[in-house]
C-alpha cells in the first residue's frame, strides 16, 4: 500500500515534492568534494608505489605509513562525499531519468572501498572517472554547464 | 564493454569473488548499531515533543537545544551505520537475492535524514521499522536466526 | 560536609535520584555498541597474525598498516562506549548492588588499552569476556534478560 | 622505470627546496573546498534570516537550532580549509609574490569566526569575496587558469 | 649509544611492571587539559545565564544555541581527558596510594554530565575544584610540583 | 545583581573594541594545549627512534605503525590549537605589538607539518621552543606571569 502510493507520487510530476524531503537544508551540493578527495586517494596510491618497500630508514617507514593512512582517510571521505549525493541530493524523479543512478554510486562507493583495500592505480584511475561521469548526471538535473577539472 | 564485464560476473554464481570486493577487513558486521542510534533518534524526538516550546527558562532552552542536537547526531550515526552495511557487507549475490535491495536503503537513508529535518516521531518508528527489515535481510543472508530487540 | 551529603543520599533509597543526575537524556544503552567494537578488535589481531610480517609486498604492507590502525580505532571505540556506560547509566545504587563495577570497569577499559599497545588474541578474547559480563549485570540491573551473542 | 626517475630525482640537487618542505603528501590543494563551505554559510544564514524567530513551532524551533549549528560547522570547516592552504601550500617564495599573504588568510580566517558569531549575510557574502581572490592567488602561483563558480 | 641504551634497558629485568600495562605510548598526561575545557564550561554557563532568554533576535538565539553546543562539546572533553587519567596513567599502585581514586574519578565524569544536563554554575566551579584536586593527586604521584592556575 | 552588572556593562560604551571581534565565546585561550600536544610529537619520535625498525615482529610492526600514526595526530592538534590562537586570540593590537606574529604562527605550523613528514628530534624540540616563544607573548599581552613547564 505505501509501495503503491510511493509509485503512484513518483509519476505524478511535482517539483514541490522533490525538495520537500530534501535533508540538505543548505541546499549545497558539488561533487567536486568527491573529486577533491578521489585525486589524493590517486596521488597516495603513486606515492606508496614510488617508495621501495625493502627500504627500513625511518623516513621510507614514516612516509609509507602516512601515506597508507592518507589514502585510507581521502577514500573514507570521497565514500562520504558521494553518499551525501545518493542520499540527500537526488530524488526519485532522478532517479527516473537516470535508471543506474544505485547502480553507479554503489560501484563508486565500492571502489573507494576497493581503493582502500589495494594499493591500485588503475583502479584510483577509474573512481575519478565514475565521480566525473556523476559530475556529469549531476550538473544535467540542475540544467548548467560546469566544466570537470583536476587539481593536479 | 564494461557494464557488460559486471553484468556477466552477476550473472555468474561465484563464492570468491564476492569476498574479493570485500572492504571491511574486520567483517564484522550488525544492524543493531544503526538500531541503537534509531531508537535514540526516537527518543529524543519524544523528549522534545515533552517539552513545553514556550518555556523560557534556561533549562528548558538547554534541553530543546541539545535534544534537536542529539537527535541530528544519532540520526546521521545510523545513517552511517546503514550505508556501512549497504556498501561494505551486501554483494551483487546478495543483490539477485534481494532485488529490492537499493530502494530499501535509499529509503533507510533518506529516512534518516527526514528525522533530522522534522520533529516526527511517526517517521522516526517507521525508521526502526525499516531498520527492523534490514535486520531481518542481514540475517537471512548469514543464515542465523538473530531475534530483533529494543533497548528501551 | 559535601562528601556526607553525598554519603547520606546514597544511603537512602530513592528511584528519583538515580534518573535525576542522568546524563544519557535518550536513555538509550546497550552494550551490544561495546560487543560490536570488541568484535572487530578480536578480528583485526586474527588478521595480522595471519599476515607474513617478512613480506614486503605492497599489498601486505597496506594490509598490515590498515589492521593495526583498525585495530587501534575500533579498540578505543570500545572504550568509549563502556565509559558511556560507566559515567552515565550506572548509579550509586548499582555501585551497591555490584561493589565491584568500578573494578570491572577499570579492568575493561585497561583491556582496551592493552589490545592497542600488543597484537595479542587472548587479550582480545578476554575484553569479549568482561564485556559479556557487564552485558550481564546491565540487563540485570534492567531486570530483562537480553541474549549475549557475536556478530562473527 | 618510474623507480628509477625517483631515484634520479633524488640525486638532483634541486633549487626548488620549497616542496621539499611540503606536508601535504597527496599535493592536493583545491580553493573549492573552502568555496563549498563557504556557500553553505551563506545559504544557511539566508535560511535563519528567512524564518520567523517568534514562532515556537517545534518545527521553526528545530530549523532554527539545525540552521544555526550547520552554520557554526560550515563555518568551522572553510577556516580549517582555508588554513590548510595558508600553512602546507604556500610556500615563501609565495610570501615574496604576494605580500599580502598573511593578512589575506588572517582576514579569511576572522571571516570564518564572525559568521559564526554573527547572523550576518553580507560578512558571509565578504567571505566568499576573499576566497575568491585566494582562488586567484592560487591558481597564479600554478599558473594555471581555473574560473570560480558558485554551486549554488 | 641511544639504540644501546634501549637494549640495555630490554635485558634489565624491571620491578616497576606498572609502565609495561602502559597504553600511553607517549607518557606525556597533563591534568591542564581538562582544566582547560572546564573553564570553558564555566565561562560558557556564565554568558548563558548572561543572555536574556525571552530576547527571540537573531543574535541572541544565535548565541543562545553555540553557547549550549561549546559547553555541551567543552564538557565531553573535559570528561575524556580526565577519563584518559584514570584508564591510562593511573595504575594499581596509585590505587592503593589514594583509595578513593575510583570514586574521585566517576564524580568529576558525572559533573561532566551534569553541567551538560543543567545550566548550572555552581557545578562548574565544583568541576574545577575536582580537577584541582585530580592535579593535585596527578603531580604527587610523580613527586613534582604543579602549581594550578587558571587561564580566565 | 549579575543581571544588573550585564546590563550596565552593555550600557557603557568600551574602548577595548578588540574583544567585539572575538570569535571565542568562552575566551578560554591557553597555549598548554598546544605544548601538551608537542610534548607527546616529542616523546613519539624519541619512541620511533628507539625502535629497531629491521625487527619484524608483530610487537615492533605494532609500535612503529602506532607511534607514527599518534605523531601525526599529535602534531597536527598542537598545529590545531597554535591556529585557534592566531586566528581567534590575536587581535590587530596584537600585531602592532609583536610585528612578527604571522612569522612566528606560519613557522610553528610549518613546524607542526614538518614533524610529520619526517621522524625528526630536532625538529620536535624547535616545535617546542617556538610554543614557549609563544607562550611568552601570549601571557605577555595579557599581563600576567605563568611559568612555562614540561608535563615530561
């Protein structure tokens, strides 16, 4: 019954309630946080790989367990960041007009977790593009123009 | 090309590779963490409902203000909890046997999130309802008979 | 003069007192929060004593970091949550009903502390053990009988 | 091979010493970070200003205590970005080009703090007005041509 | 000559077993930090009971609502830094030195709470009066002498 | 009566314009905070130094992930609090007095980056100095003669 009424305010076209149950109330929303945080998990993901793991200077040491605990910390965040999208941002009538929109973030929420359990370039490499193609989606249901750029 | 790499690999019945995405390293995993926050978010909500909105006195400002806090702090804990659960524990297997799986969680969350925003103590109970199913999921896919409680 | 005031009000029964110097304004405790954190400790050191510290791959080496900071995160959040317990649910009349809490207490939370400092299993299974103990005396002092399981 | 172009790299004596002082492993440096932020500030003063304070609705009086402490977080949040930028990525070659420097993040900073303090839309305005001049300063130091957006 | 000296140290059998249940790597405990947050509870209760609660313009609502979130924030704090003492740098030997260790320790926490609960200034002289007292017991058991002070 | 005293301060029209800016409510500022925190940045790098890092034991692996990890904590709250003091305590009166304050701010929180980056003694001890530098001139302008001390 709540199934049926759920559907049934989904097809009736209301920009009212869209915002209604919007839990931002800043109404702030831009995946480049998202971005921001997948170029570092990226940039750590280099760095480790350019640190020969046989040397035992503290340095070598110091640095490959930071920059573990960094990639770890900008991967949590990238999750969150695009979380608050799936979650707050978007609303069923998006949801219509991108049918993988749960597909997509679930993979990308997937791969800030696979980007923490690996030490995996190609796989840094293929977040940021999942987080450029939701840049895309994003920037569509507001109708504007934003140009996806990288920080490094 | 690639959509279509994950869609044979769903297809596919394999008990690796679901453990092969797998984030937690802990794997240790249960609802009733988002349960205990839920039920706090309930709580508070009671307890501001209790208070008197046109009492000045400075115990009652000092209650209403940290009770709408507590109540955003919880509601975001279990939120939190749940998407650990949605991203970190459920496969795509686990997808195919709960196709409903996406929608569920959505609405967990955007549940969470309606708490916050509003004062309501219906939503916040349909929240523990919801929490209550996911439980009852959770389970099922381990193939333990967990029985669900109450705190309070 | 304070300190037998203090004495005096302990003296007498009254079920007043004991809600009115509550902080936990939800009144939500559960030590499942506690077992939960144990849990994930215990499972952590299995992980890292079943890594080959000699190998310095990395792959093991971000394993390696990644579990003891686990480790680390998950035992002070068992802390915490027993603290939360301590400090806030229990009352001078449950100190009387249980003369050793503060004891039992301490010895939890110095078990946290020490699952941190070493990679050490049995004290990991031993912090399961106080905590299933004071899931005892907590239900007890609740008079309801709650089932003391694992997640894992 | 790239094991090799760090070892060379290593060899070089380099005049550019500055990076060598640099904490920010990752070299991610992103002004939008403390845009979004700031925007948010905005937004929710807009929102405070926008409701009526007399009414004791428990809905008004939740807004009221959400709007004001997303304020004091989002606030919070832009200073703390702010300063990263201040203390890991400029360096003092930058302090010669830009004179102004300290001045520019300490103004910022105060920013930060006075809407907290205050309900107050043009400092808010004043404070996205300086972010975009460090967005300038920022992208000049790398000599690369990024233009400022408002998400909202 | 220092990595000698810690081998040295190794091989000497201790009889002051105490440090080795130490969890705080670093050894460096200051009763200061709690002291600090209490103050700020105190100062905070004091510009409540300064603000005129039926004043409903924005600022002082605005103020109203951050100051009972800082004390709010200042006392859990203080509560984790004095439950850090007791957990971490107190040892049985202290115990048995100051038999009412346990009971010092729950009071100072449930005044944590309590100044939290209430808007109450008595309380948060009595917090600080029970930090002096922890300093005091603090600094004798390492023979040394602290004076205490207050930052206001 | 306090009431009263509120009141008549509001009336009067102050001079010191400085503490209008003011961005801490509670006006709690103590540079303990941060010498604490340097003290522990000190103590981890003595502890690193201290370990042999070709041993590769779980106990050894266990301590050199923990203390870098503590280190880096450690360091960045004492660049935390070296911050809440130059942007919250210090006023432009401040700078006319000490005109190299922003030097003196951007050195100790560069200081704070560079023990992180690297595992360096001399450099924890710099730390130090320049807080006690700082320290000086914060009680300075406060007129007021606190003794700097070591908690080690």
């Amino acid at each position: 019954m709540k199934h049926l009424t759920t559907k049934i305010k989904q097809l009736i076209p209301s920009r009212n309630l869209v915002s209604a149950h919007c839990d931002g109330p800043c109404g702030i929303y831009d995946p480049a946080s998202a971005r921001i945080a997948a170029e570092a998990v990226l940039s750590m993901t280099k760095k480790i790989l350019a640190l020969d793991p046989n040397d035992t200077s503290y340095a070598t040491l110091n640095s490959m367990s930071r920059y573990i605990s960094i990639k770890e910390e900008q991967a949590h965040l990238a999750k969150t960041e695009l979380l608050v999208l799936w979650t707050d941002y978007f609303k069923p009538n998006h949801l219509e007009q991108f049918p993988d929109l749960h597909d997509t973030f679930w993979n990308a929420a997937k791969l800030c977790s696979a980007v923490k359990v690996e030490v995996n370039q190609e796989k840094a490499e293929e977040l940021l593009k999942v987080i450029e193609k939701i840049h895309g989606i994003f920037w569509a249901t507001k109708d504007r123009q934003v140009s996806f750029y990288r920080a490094s």
